[in-house]
C-alpha cells in the first residue's frame, strides 16, 4: 500500500541506519529488541553527506584563493 508521506518520515532514523524494516510503532519492534532510543524524524529528508561543491565552485574558489595570495606578495 503505497503513501504519500516520504519513506524518512515513515521510518525510525535507527531502522534506517541498520537498514532493517521498521514496523512504526512506538518505540518499534526493532528498537525495543535492540534497546534503541526509537527516533522519528521531525523534518523531511535526512542528509547522510553535507553536499559537495560543484566542480566549478571549487576552480572559483581556487582563482579567488590564489588572488589573495599573490595581492599579499
């Protein structure tokens, strides 16, 4: 049965980290046998990684790094 809510929301953040199913009690299942804290999360997706600057980002920054060293010389 499919929903509407987003699969982060529907699932407890320490069922994701093991990547187990949850059963979305509260506490759940798992959690209760593992003895987990049983966490919701309260906003929508969880970010495993800050997000990665685009390569361009990263040649700017570098001219911009680069500039300010040879203005100090």
């Amino acid at each position: 049965m499919p929903s509407d809510e987003p699969a982060a929301l529907r699932n407890c953040i320490s069922c994701k980290e093991r990547k187990v199913r949850c059963d979305r009690r509260l506490p759940c299942s798992n959690c209760t046998k593992a003895d987990r804290d049983c966490v919701f999360p309260t906003t929508g997706r969880i970010l495993r990684h800050p997000r990665r600057m685009r390569l361009e980002d990263v040649v700017n920054h570098l001219h911009v790094c680069e500039y300010r060293k040879n203005s100090r010389d």
